[in-house]
C-alpha cells in the first residue's frame, strides 16, 4: 500500500527541521572548534611561561657563575701575585743568608751587620701597604668597593673584601699590628672620615703579632661597623663631617686652654 504524498505544507516544515538540524550542527561544530583553539591557546601559554622561567633562571645561574668565576679569576691572580713576591723575597733572603754566613765565617762582623741593616732597609723601601676590607654584610660590599678604589688611588693594594656575619667591632675601626704604623693608621682613619664620611672610623691597635709571619708590615685591616651606610658618594666632606672635626679641634683647643690655665695656677702658687 503506497504511502499518502506529503502536502506542500509538510514538506516545507520537513525542509525548515532539516536546516534548523543543520544550523544547531553548524554551531556545535564551531564551538569544538573554538574550544580546541582556546585549550591550544592555553596550552601554548604555559609551555611559553615555563620556558621564559626556565631561560631565566638559566641566565640567572649564568651570571652567578660568571661572577664566580671573575672573583675566582681576582682570588688567582692575587695569590699568583703574593706567591711571586714570596719567592722573590724567599730568594733574595736565602741569598743574603750565605752573604752573611761567608762574612761571619772570616770574622767580617762589621761588614755582616752592614749589609743587613742595608737589606733591611731596601725590602721596607719596596713593601706595597695592603689593606684589607671587612664587611658586615653584602649589602655594604658597595661601599667596600669604594674605599678599595680611594685607597688604591693612594697606593695600597686592597684584595677583595670578605664577608662576615653577626661579629666585629661596634664601630669602623683601622687595625694596625706594628706599634710604629699607628700614624699611617690614623691618616687611613682620616681619610675614610673625609672621603667616605665615615666619621666613626678610628685607629686601633692590635697585639700579639708584631713577629708573627702571618702579618706583613703595613697590613692593616679595616673592620666596617653594624651601622655603617651600604654605600656612599665620593664627595668632600659633608657639612656633618666638619661640625664633627670642628667639635673635636674645639675640644682640643679647651683641653689645652685647660691645661696652661693649670700650669699657670701651679707656677703662681709656687
């Protein structure tokens, strides 16, 4: 039995379901494709991150090493340096040791003595003053830097400066261990007040190794204190830095004014 023919009514509701089937597919299709392109994108955004991380950081421990590596390089070339002129003086010892042991061996007393004296005096003509740096924290690593730089203008040989952590003395000090460098320590502890502002800074001696081979002559070592500034300008003294040398040339006029005051009193009483 034939099925009825569809009305002209039918056949266009048929067409309309089938486009409206049509249009609902269309748009499932490109909100799949939509969607993949936004995890795609989103995928591609992490594995971009991660690999901006990864290169950062790898950078980061390329410049660390670098450092590492320069302050090796600074570390070697210095001992390189110091082994040198220990050799050197090691050599030119060991050579006036048989000069004077053949003088002393013919009774030439007199002319021994001689040329000690005139050794001696030639190997203090030709030491180079170091200078080391102390530091309470690397934060203040800056500023040892620039007291390196103000003092190698002078001629020191300052090596690089070394960390040290929650110890030392209260306030800058410059350390001398021979009792006759007590002037050069002082004019160290002048400068830094003058060209570092580091009005605090003062001489100070330390004993116990005056023959000691660990410690050269003109070795000093300067110890920054807790409160120290990181870093500072190299500029002329500092208003603060000439209220402070003007209180103490004050001070130092009163205790003479003091003094002869004194004197007078006693001579008149006398």
């Amino acid at each position: 039995m034939a099925e009825p023919l569809m009305t002209p009514e039918q056949r266009l509701a048929a067409l309309e379901q089938l486009e409206a089937r049509q249009r609902h597919s269309q748009k499932r299709a490109v909100w799949a494709a939509w969607g993949s392109l936004a995890v795609a994108a989103v995928m591609l955004a992490i594995l971009i991150g991660f690999a901006t991380y990864r290169l950062a950081d790898v950078q980061r421990q390329v410049t660390r090493l670098t450092d590492e590596t320069k302050k090796l390089n600074g570390d070697i070339a210095t001992k390189k340096e110091e082994l040198n002129r220990v050799s050197a003086d090691l050599s030119h010892k060991q050579e006036l040791l048989a000069s004077v042991s053949l003088k002393l061996g013919t009774n030439n007393v007199d002319d021994a003595k001689k040329e000690l004296a005139t050794s001696e005096a030639a190997a203090s003509s030709k030491i180079i003053p170091r200078v080391f740096v102390h530091v309470r924290s690397k934060d203040q690593i800056s500023l040892s830097k620039q007291i390196a730089e103000m003092l190698r203008t002078k001629g020191y040989s300052v090596p690089r400066a070394e960390i040290l952590v929650d110890k030392g003395p209260p306030q800058t000090e410059v350390r001398y261990f021979h009792g006759d460098e007590d002037k050069e320590a002082t004019a160290i502890a002048l400068d830094l007040a003058k060209q570092m502002n580091l009005t605090d800074a003062k001489a100070k001696s330390i004993r116990g190794f005056e023959t000691s081979p660990l410690v050269k002559p003109r070795q000093f070592e300067i110890w920054l204190g807790p409160g120290t500034p990181t870093t500072i300008a190299h500029a002329t003294p500092t208003t603060s830095t000439n209220s402070h040398l003007a209180r103490r040339l004050a001070d130092h006029r009163d205790r003479r004014f003091t003094k002869s005051r004194r004197g007078a009193r006693a001579a008149h009483q006398g």
